[in-house]
C-alpha cells in the first residue's frame, strides 16, 4: 500500500497561513487520497484529532526543452496538498523540535 502522507508542506505561503491560523497545516498527499484517508493518516502519524481537510489538486504544466537533437515536449507530474485543521490546542511538530 502507498503512503498517502508524502511530506509536510514547508513553502511562504504556508507559514503565513499557519501564523495567522495555528491549527492548520498543510502536506503533500498521494494524489488518489481522499479527504478521509488523509484524516486518518494525519490521527495516526501524530495522534492529534483532525476537525477539516481541504484538498487542493494541481495539474502537471506542459513543458518544452529545446536541444540539438530537436524538441521534446512533456509534462511535470500532477501533485495534490492538504490543509489540515486540528482540534483546538493541539499542534503537529512538523521540524522535530523539542
């Protein structure tokens, strides 16, 4: 079986949101998780309640390299992330700090 948690997703916008809201969290997931799925992994990965899971896909972008040996044309891969929101007071130590 596939790991539906692929890694935590540690961008700037990310740790805006997180600053501004200290129960969310966001992770790359498997792109055929569901919201439930990924619930579940987050409880059991790091024993926190999980209250929302918003899932956001993104399509892979069209690519184009241009070389001596012509053009070749393809795709990067399709991605899906997850802001997760925890139940009041808890928190997820993303960095292992401790």
């Amino acid at each position: 079986m596939k790991s539906v948690l692929i890694r935590p997703l540690v961008t700037e916008k990310m740790t805006g949101i997180s600053g501004k809201y200290p129960k969310k969290f966001g992770f790359v997931v498997a792109v055929d998780a569901n919201k439930i799925q990924i619930a579940n992994a987050i409880k059991e990965k790091f024993n926190v309640d999980v209250v929302d899971v918003n899932t956001i896909r993104s399509k892979g972008k069209a690519k184009t390299q241009f070389t001596k040996k012509g053009r070749f044309t393809g795709r990067t891969p399709k991605s899906k992330k997850a802001i997760v929101t925890l139940k009041e007071g808890q928190t997820i130590d993303i960095f292992g700090q401790a």
